[in-house]
C-alpha cells in the first residue's frame, strides 16, 4: 500500500485545492472580476468556459455533453492507468505524473458535471450563491468550468510586417485556466520530458529478452 501512499496523496491535495478555489471565486467574484496579485504579470481574473482546459470551446450543448462523458470515461481509464503502473512498479516520477493527470482532469469534471446543479449563474454584477433556493444555472453535467490564473507576462503589437497577424495585439500568456488545468499540464510536459528515464528499465527488458540470453 506504501506504493499508492504518494500519487494519492497528490490527487487529494490537488482536489481539495482546486475545488477550495473555484468554490471562493464562485461566491466571492463576479465575472470579470479580477485582482493584481504581482503587477499586471500574474491577476486573478474570473471566467467560465463550456469547453476544454484553457477556455477553448467545443460544440455547443451537445458538444457540451459529449466532452463530460468522454472526459468521465477518460478519467476512468486514467485512474485504471494509475492503479496498473503502481501494481507492475513503474517508475514513481511516470505514477506521480500520471496521477497528476487524473486528479486535474477529474477536477474539472467536478465542475462540467455538478456546478450547474449547486450554483446559479455568475454574473458580471454578483457572484453566485451555493444550493440557491431557484435551483442551479443548469442541468447534469453541463455545468461550467471555472478558470482565474491569467499570466500576461509578455504584452505588446505584432510588427506591421508579419503576415496575417501584424499590428495585432500580442499577449503571452493569454489563456485563463486554473489549478486542474496545471496539474495536467505538469503531468504531460514532465512525461515527455522525462520519458527516457520512466521507460529505461522496460526498454532495457524489451530488447534483452531472457530467452536470448547466452552465458559464457
């Protein structure tokens, strides 16, 4: 059991943050709302998306629909993923990563899934309420996704010469997202990163077979 003791760990530290967060900026911003937390480089901005992590969208309601069962489904064969690595003993740093992975997709699942049922709707004038007695903004699995952590380090105009894009207004980084989305952009980058490490010792058996293994 001392195997599952981190990547657990993890997921429940990730979940707690995540939902602590989303459940302060839900009852305590309107959307919109935002506050400096270091310069203009790292704000607080209050913002909801229907779709995918980053405030990218995806179909309407029905696309809505189809990307919190495919994402439930995914987390589903990302946590049966977790459980086999640790059972077969891959390499802590490859269950860490993936576990990171599970926990920030299954944060945001919370929210597509349940806040449409236990909030109503955020507006630019109010924040929203908890169990409001009109009942929530939405039905089942079409709540929406809440997303603060906005880090415009870089900002200014594209020059005039660049094709398609010159004179436009650059900003780096531009997307809102919030802690579900780091976590699992943590897991992928440090698994591409790191990936000849994690996967050494297999690659090592795989090319050395017992069976061909000849003794002098």
């Amino acid at each position: 059991m001392k195997a599952y003791t981190k990547p657990v760990l993890a997921i429940i530290l990730i979940l707690i943050a995540d939902q602590a967060l989303k459940f302060w900026i839900k009852l305590n911003m309107s959307l919109g709302q935002e506050f400096k937390i270091l310069g203009n480089w790292f704000i607080i901005h209050f913002t909801e998306n229907n779709g995918m992590a980053f405030g990218m969208e995806f179909g309407g309601e029905a696309g809505k629909l189809a990307l919190t069962l495919f994402r439930i489904a995914a987390v589903a064969v990302i946590g049966y993923g977790v459980v086999y690595l640790v059972k077969k003993k891959y390499h802590r740093g490859l269950i860490l990563n993936v576990a990171l992975i599970f926990a920030g997709a299954l944060g945001n699942i919370i929210d597509s899934t349940f806040y449409g049922l236990i909030f109503n709707e955020s507006t630019y004038f109010e924040p929203a309420k908890l169990f409001p007695p009109e009942g929530g903004y939405s039905s089942l699995f079409h709540g929406k996704v809440v997303d603060m952590f906005y880090f415009p380090i870089v900002q200014g105009t594209l020059p005039h010469w660049l094709p398609l894009w010159g004179g436009e207004e650059f900003i780096f980084f531009r997307p809102v997202f919030n802690i579900a989305d780091a976590a699992i952009s943590i897991g992928v980058i440090a698994i591409l990163i790191f990936q000849k490490r994690y996967f050494k010792e297999e690659t090592v058996e795989e090319s050395y077979p017992h069976s061909e293994i000849i003794e002098e």
